[in-house]
C-alpha cells in the first residue's frame, strides 16, 4: 500500500531536549568494541536505531522519534564508526558481522525481541537483520530505503554531479580520477591504500583532501534536493555539535572523517556484501515470518531514489509504504521527520499492543 503525504510538523516529543544516555560496549571476539547505548523507559517497548553512511556513527537526535516515556531506544555504532573502535578499522568489518553484533547486543540487553528503525543504509541493514533473524524482530520501520545495488552507486558517483557539479569537480581532482565510471572504485582505493586492515598513520595529506572533497560532494548533493529552510537546520545542527572554528583542521578531525569515507568505500565497493537481489529476497523472507515492514520515502531524496520505494513494494506488497511529497534525504526534514515519528508509533504503539511481548524477556 502506498501513500502519499503532506508537510506535517514534528510531533511534539521531538521538541524536548534529549535525555542522558546509558553507554555500553560491546566486546567483540575479533578485536571490535561496538558502542552502544540506551534511552527512554526501561520497561518500554525497545527499539534499535541503525546509522546510516556506512559509516556515519549514531546520531543522538534520532532519539526526538520517539515518546521516550514509552519507547526503550538503542543506538548502535557500527563497527569502525562514531565511539566504536577500532575507528575507521576494516578487518572483520562486513554486513554478516554487524548481523551479529546486533544479536549480541539484543541478548545483552536482555530482549527477547526488539523493532528496528534505520534510515538510508541503515534501513537496508535492518532489513538484512530482519530477513535474517526474524524470530528476533518485531517490525521494522525504514526511512530512505538504500537497495545497496551497482545501479545507486553510480547515480550518486556519475548521476549526481549534475546537481552538484563544482563539488564533483573537487572530488573528482581530490582522487585523482579522470573517468566517472571510475571515481567510487578509485576513492575506494585510495582511502584504503596502505591500511587495508588497519587505521593508524593513514591521516596523510592525499586522503585527507580526498575525504574532505567527499563530504562536501555528499552536502552539496543533499542540500540540492531539500528545501532551503531544511538545509538551514541542518547547517545549523551541525554547527551546534561541531568542532570550534578551525579544529576541522585538526589531526584528530582528519582521522574521523578518513576513518568515516573509508568504511563507506568499503561497502560500498562490495555492494554492502547485499546486492538489491539478495536484499530483496531477505525482506520477503521477513514479511513471510510476519515481520511488519514501513518504509518512508522523501520524493525529492537525490541519494536514495524514490524509485526504490516502487522496486521495494512490488517485491514485498504486503509492506506500507509512504511517500512525503516535500521531502528529500535529510533525516532531519519536519515532514519526513513526523512522518517516520508517526509510523514507529503506528507499528509499535497501537491501541491493542501487548507491550509485554517485546520487553524484557523473563
């Protein structure tokens, strides 16, 4: 089922400040410590939160989601992203062990079922997870839907230079690339030259232009399809929690940001180690265990086709799906944001729910 929706404003829990989180780690037998941590009521209905990227690290306003007087929320970093560590690492990093970091975390939590939300990878990560495990997962809800196919990589790397041609241009110089065709396998290569498994020592001067040329090619190509005021929200957020003027210099700065491009060009490189066909395929395999499925979709979004909310539907009908007609990509768009806020509530919070299902296992 498909709709459509008009510009909501962000439902009121999405106003309150955010609550103290309770940090954890997760050791991992091949040398990874994976962040994580928990918001909200103990006794709610728990839900994990998967980032985007690959390898943007979790974002703490995600919390406005939801009513945390009713919701527990787990944020999760993924391996080598955010506080996990090692940064940046990507020895034993691919979709199967996040997988497993994911089970792990749930039975240290103590739940004998969860519901996951994700947004852009994070979304197809939570459908791998659903298809995978789905005797673990309550629902899942999805906010851009990535397919992880050869089809996107090359619209975001060759497609999308139309929209932000002057920035393509930087990346294009940053990694040495004369071909379009070539530019994502060339980034992959030259942020993984020399630390293929490891991190340290690979902040030198080529990777890091090549990694700055990178985020700003992905800024300006968000911000051509949001709406002016969104965009301003966005730079103002980000300006709120970033480094003081002149730290983006920093050496630290630098090795994040490396750390952060190099797992998303390892991914992305590998097709997430899903492909569109198999991911697909795992998320019929959910619905048929009766996960519930929601995707939400900005019809403006330039890195997540809206198209693949069509490919998503034909291959699961039984999953809703929703397009918000004013929104892009940006997570934090209103109409995008109250509409993701509105379904985690619908799937997770209706009338009739037996909460007792998805705490806490005895």
């Amino acid at each position: 089922m498909t709709l459509r929706s008009p510009t909501h404003s962000p439902p009121r829990a999405s106003r309150h400040a955010l609550p103290p989180l309770e940090a954890d780690t997760l050791r991992t037998r091949d040398g990874h410590r994976v962040w994580f941590a928990v918001a909200g009521a103990r006794d709610g209905v728990p839900v994990a939160v998967l980032h985007g990227g690959p390898g943007s690290g979790s974002q703490p306003g995600a919390l406005r989601l939801f009513d945390l007087s009713r919701f527990c929320v787990v944020l999760i970093d993924q391996r080598g992203t955010g506080a996990s560590t090692p940064h940046g690492s990507l020895r034993h990093n691919r979709t199967d062990y996040l997988i497993a970091d994911l089970e792990a975390i749930r039975a240290r939590l103590g739940f004998e079922r969860w519901g996951v939300l994700g947004g852009s990878w994070g979304a197809a990560l939570a459908l791998a997870y659903a298809g995978q495990c789905p005797q673990s997962v309550t629902g899942v809800v999805m906010r851009g839907l990535f397919l992880t196919s050869a089809r996107e990589v090359r619209a975001l790397f060759v497609t999308s230079r139309k929209r932000a041609p002057r920035a393509w241009a930087r990346l294009r110089d940053a990694a040495r690339c004369e071909r379009p065709a070539k530019l994502a396998a060339r980034c992959a290569a030259r942020l993984q030259y020399g630390a293929r498994y490891g991190v340290d020592g690979m902040d030198d001067t080529r990777q890091r232009a090549l990694a700055l040329a990178w985020r700003d090619y992905e800024n300006a190509v968000l911000a051509s399809a949001a709406p002016r005021a969104a965009v301003q929200r966005a730079a103002q957020a980000v300006r709120r929690g970033a480094p003081q003027r002149g730290t983006h210099d920093s050496p630290r700065y630098a090795r994040k940001l490396i750390g952060k491009y190099r797992i998303q060009a390892h991914y992305l490189a590998h097709r997430c180690w899903l492909g569109e066909t198999r991911l697909l395929a795992l998320a019929r395999r959910a619905a048929a265990a009766g996960v519930p499925l929601t995707a939400v979709h900005g019809a403006r979004d330039p890195v997540c086709p809206p198209d693949n909310l069509r490919r998503f539907g034909r291959a699961v009908p039984a999953a809703q799906l929703e397009y918000v007609s004013t929104a892009g990509h940006l997570a934090s768009d209103p109409a995008l944001h109250a509409r993701v806020a509105r379904a985690l509530a619908a799937m997770f919070l209706p009338a009739n729910h037996e909460e007792r299902s998805m705490r806490r296992a005895a």
